[in-house]
C-alpha cells in the first residue's frame, strides 16, 4: 500500500481555506512535543496510543497525519492503511516544515 502525501505548504493552504476537515488532523508526536509547538486544528494521538484510539478517528474522511520530521507519520499511515482506512495523507516534512513556513523555528 502506497501512502500519499501532502507538500507542507499545500497543507497549510487547505487548512486556512478550511477544505481539511479539522477532525481529521492528527499529530502522532508525544505529549512534550505537542506542549512545545502545535498546529490548533490538530488532535493529539501519540503513535504508541494509535493501537488503541483508533476508534476517535474518522472513517468517513480524510485523516492527515502530522509528526516533528515526516517519519512517525508514515507508518502511523501506512498503520492505518493496514488496518482499515482508506484515505490517510501523510504531512511530508512534518511539524519542522510546517514551522518552517510559518516563520518559526522549530528545532
């Protein structure tokens, strides 16, 4: 299974022209991460927990799935696509790129 991505700036453009279904937004990065830096439509889902919490996610659309560098991300999408969802989009770069643009300095 091939997991597809999104460019970091194409991203952020769907989220500020809200065509992202915030609900599907998940950063899969740990607790400290997240209080560090995180986008507000995002839903914490620490990659350990995913297992377990899959249930909170959505069925019915797209899930984009955002970690610090692009890596965690994939194989919680390549995860997901295993077990059952269909349309994952991983957030190339991750929260480093989308930090980047914002002008931030992530790490």
């Amino acid at each position: 299974m091939d997991v597809k991505s999104i460019h970091p700036a194409e991203f952020l453009k769907a989220l500020a022209n809200q065509t992202i279904d915030h609900a599907g937004v998940i950063d899969v990065r740990e607790q400290h991460e997240w209080d560090y830096y995180h986008l507000e439509e995002a839903k914490l889902v620490p990659m350990g927990q995913i297992p377990y919490r899959m249930g909170e996610l959505p069925e019915d659309k797209p899930i984009y799935v955002v970690c610090a560098h692009g890596v965690r991300s994939y194989r919680v999408a390549e995860y997901l696509l295993e077990n059952g969802f269909e349309d994952v989009i991983n957030v190339d770069g991750g929260m480093a790129a989308l930090a980047s643009l914002k002008g931030f300095q992530y790490d």
